[in-house]
C-alpha cells in the first residue's frame, strides 16, 4: 500500500505544509560546546534512561547537519520543524554564545535558500541546569529568565523564521518532569506538578510578546500534546474517570491558553496541589495565538480506581507500536473535532505524528511497512477532521531520523530516515521514499 493524500483533500492545496519535526537535544550532540542542560543531569544519573545512553554525541547533528538539510529538501518538504537549545545560545551568564547562535543563524539561511520554512520551538525540554540549580520550572522566575532569551533569539533571527512555538508539550515538562519524575529533573510529587505547568503556561504567555514585538510578521503558537481519554467500559465510574482525566492532562493547558481560566476541576485541588497564581497571570497566558500545534501519538482509556480517581488501563497488544502505545487513528480525528466543537481555535498544524517501529535494516533496506500503514491512517484521519470543519494547515512527521527517545534511549526509532549511530550514516527508509513520491504527486 503506497502512502497517499486522502482523496479531494484540502492537502492537495499547495498551501497545506508538510514537514519534517526534529528537536535539539534529541539529535544536535557536541554537548560539551553548551550549558549543561537538565537532561544531561538526568541521562547522567544511573537508572534513569533504559539503555543508560545520553545526548553527548546523539546524531551529530552539528557536524552533519548541511546534509541533514540537503536530506531534508531532498523529500521535497515544505518546512523543518526544530527546537533552539536554550544553553546553546545563551551562556550562564546571559551573554551570548557565539558559535552556538552561528549555528542557528546558518542553519536558518540554508533553509531558506533552499525555500523550506523555518517552524522554530524556542523550547523543548532542554532547561540549563543552571536554572534548574534555582528550581527550574518551580521557580516563577524561570519563566521571566524564558522571556528574555526569547528577546535575544527572535531580535537576531530576525525575518528568518516563518514561526515560532514558545514551547513543546508543557504537559510532558510538568508532568513527567515535575510530577511523576520519569523525565528530567526527575522530580516528583502531586504538589508540584501543577505549580511547574502554571510557571510554563506563564512562560509562554510572557514570549508571545516578546515575539508580537519583535516578530510580528511570524506565525506565533504553541504546541501541545493531546491524548484524546476514552472510558474502559460504559459503566459510570470509568466514564468519569475518563472524564476528569481528560481535564488533567487535556484541558488544563489548552483551555487557559485559549479561555484565561483552568478547567473548574482546579477548585477541588488539594490546596498543596495548586498553583500559585498572581494577578494578570490569567491574561498572560491567554495571549491571542496565532496557530496552536498539536502532537498526537495514540489515545488513552482509563477505569476509574479507588485511590487515584483513575488509572490508565494497558492497550491489548495486538495493534501498538514498539512504545507500546495503541495504534488508534481515529482518535486524531474525534480530538481535532471536538477540540473544535469546545474552543475558538486559531489555524492548527498537526506539528508531530509518528511512530516508534522495530525497523533494523536488511541487506541495506529498511521496509518499515508498518509506519507508512500509521502515516496513510493518521493523514486519513487529520483529512476527516477537515472534511468536518477543522482548519488544519499543516503536518509533520515525527520524525525526520531516529534519534534520542528521552527516557528510552536510543533503543526507539521513530526516523522516516534510518540511522546507524556507530557511523553517523543516514538511510531513507521506506517510509521517507514514500512520503516523498506522495509529496512529488502533490
Ligand atoms: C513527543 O512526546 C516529544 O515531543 C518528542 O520529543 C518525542 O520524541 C516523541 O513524542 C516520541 O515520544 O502512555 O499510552 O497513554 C510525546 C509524549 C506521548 C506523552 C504519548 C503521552 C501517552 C501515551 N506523549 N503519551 S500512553
């Protein structure tokens, strides 16, 4: 089955971008030429990352990144999707880092030579260490920290950048980071899972206008990942389970960006749990965006449960991928619609979706089958959610090559492009080959 855009699909517009997403610390390496960051901390403490791997060399991206670019065009994408290290650019003591910013800005005049539009993440993780030395996410001063580097970013890509995500995926920063500590600084506690996201989504709201200030020609957003909550059985108390998880890990971030108010479940917060929230934080937040990225993998499905109000319930192994995540195209659809139906959203690009497969070459060839089976499913699915209204302007493949999976090493390959760590070398797998024989049929 070959990969293909849905018929009488608003994707064939040209206008309708398809991308590739990378980011920073997954693939950049030449750690020792920037601020630690928190990840490294993290990589660096034993137990923590599965196959006790680290971002020290990663893809070598740094050496290889002009044929990284040429690979890029070579599939006849419209747009790269990367994230800037905050301690790359920036040193400890807020100076700027040369040769770390030459890096960006080289990067950025290569894209646009070859006409491929710069989707930039200001943050996706990577925290100095340093600030994390000062409570990182916890500390309400971070996000003013964030607001400056930000300043110093934009002023000098100046016009280069078609647009900007202030940050990835709060939920994973807060959440994991903060919460359950299965990701960097590998804090945890119910108390402050919350008060790091509040400090996020303030972050965030602070760059917004640095960035309407400084550039306002670019699409200015944020991106967001999404689990649509499904109930484990009809019974009433897994459906509120669903339902409240649903405020948790959904709601809770789109709804102060778009409506300046957390869901009302926040009333029923322990007092620990809340965040501390001051005057005008609200309105900060809910600066007017411009896009809003979505990333979706799979959905969720919980039960309810006695002590922890819900529980995630395993998928039946049957249809996941080598993250154990479900393989569920259906719920990118219902999530766009009914995201949709319950916000005045701006334009949304699907900013990443892809999928971890078991996919080691053979004889020089990697027919990775199964993920150009997810890709044709999940495009399907983004093209029903237009169909029905839904302005989707964008998509990108998560992710341009394999490289760090964060907590699971470099045991997960989610790259349409294969890559052999041991020498650095770059091989399109199917997967790639086809998405862009269905870009040159475009
Ligand atoms: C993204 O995170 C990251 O932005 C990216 O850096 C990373 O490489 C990529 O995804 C792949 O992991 O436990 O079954 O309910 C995605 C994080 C994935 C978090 C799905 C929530 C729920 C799956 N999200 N996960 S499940």
């Amino acid at each position: 089955k070959q990969l293909t855009i849905p018929d009488n699909s608003m994707m064939n517009d040209w206008q309708f971008i398809f991308g590739v997403a990378t980011s920073a610390f997954q693939i950049e390496g030449q750690s020792s030429t920037r601020q630690s960051t928190i990840w490294d901390t993290f990589c660096h403490t034993s137990g923590a990352i599965v196959d006790g791997s680290n971002g020290d060399v990663a893809c070598d991206h740094l050496t290889h990144w002009r044929d990284d670019v040429s690979l890029i065009d070579s599939l006849g994408v419209g747009a790269y999707r990367f994230s800037v290290s905050w301690g790359r650019v920036l040193n400890h003591d807020g100076s700027v880092n040369t040769k770390g910013m030459q890096f960006y800005l080289d990067l950025l005049t290569e894209l646009e030579k070859r006409n491929i539009k710069a989707f930039v993440t200001l943050y996706h993780w990577d925290l100095p260490q340093a600030l994390e030395n000062n409570g990182g996410w916890l500390n309400r001063e971070t996000a003013f920290a964030f607001e400056q580097y930000v300043d110093v970013v934009s002023k000098a890509f100046k016009g280069k950048v078609y647009s900007y995500a202030t940050l990835n995926e709060p939920w994973c920063s807060a959440y994991l980071g903060y919460e359950i500590g299965i990701h960097a600084p590998g804090i945890s506690g119910k108390q402050y899972g919350k008060k790091a996201a509040h400090h996020l989504l303030l972050a965030h709201g602070l760059a917004m206008q640095v960035l309407q200030k400084n550039s306002p020609e670019s699409q200015n957003g944020i991106v967001l990942n999404f689990s649509p909550c499904f109930a484990a059985s009809t019974n009433q108390a897994d459906i509120d389970a669903a339902k409240l998880a649903d405020q948790h890990f959904n709601h809770w971030y789109i709804k102060p960006l778009i409506e300046g108010k957390y869901p009302d479940i926040i009333d029923a917060l322990s007092p620990d749990h809340q965040p501390d929230i001051k005057v005008g934080d609200m309105d900060i937040i809910a600066a007017n965006l411009d896009f809003l990225g979505v990333n979706y993998y799979s959905r969720s499905v919980y039960r309810s449960c006695e002590q922890d109000e819900f529980k995630l319930v395993a998928p039946a192994t049957f249809s996941v991928t080598q993250m154990g995540w479900e393989i569920y195209p259906q719920g990118l659809s219902k999530l766009l619609i009914d995201l949709n139906k319950h916000y005045t959203l701006p334009p949304v690009y699907i900013t990443e979706n892809g999928a971890a497969m078991n996919d080691e070459p053979i004889q020089g060839k990697i027919i990775d089958l199964d993920r150009v089976a997810y890709f044709n499913t999940h495009l399907a699915a983004v093209d029903t959610a237009m169909k029905q209204g839904v302005d989707v302007r964008g998509y990108f493949a998560w992710s341009l090559m394999d490289n760090f999976e964060w907590a699971e090493g470099y045991e997960k390959r989610f790259g349409i492009v294969y890559v052999d760590y041991q020498t650095q070398q770059r091989t399109l797998k199917e997967s790639a080959k086809q998405y862009r024989n269905m870009l040159l049929n475009r």
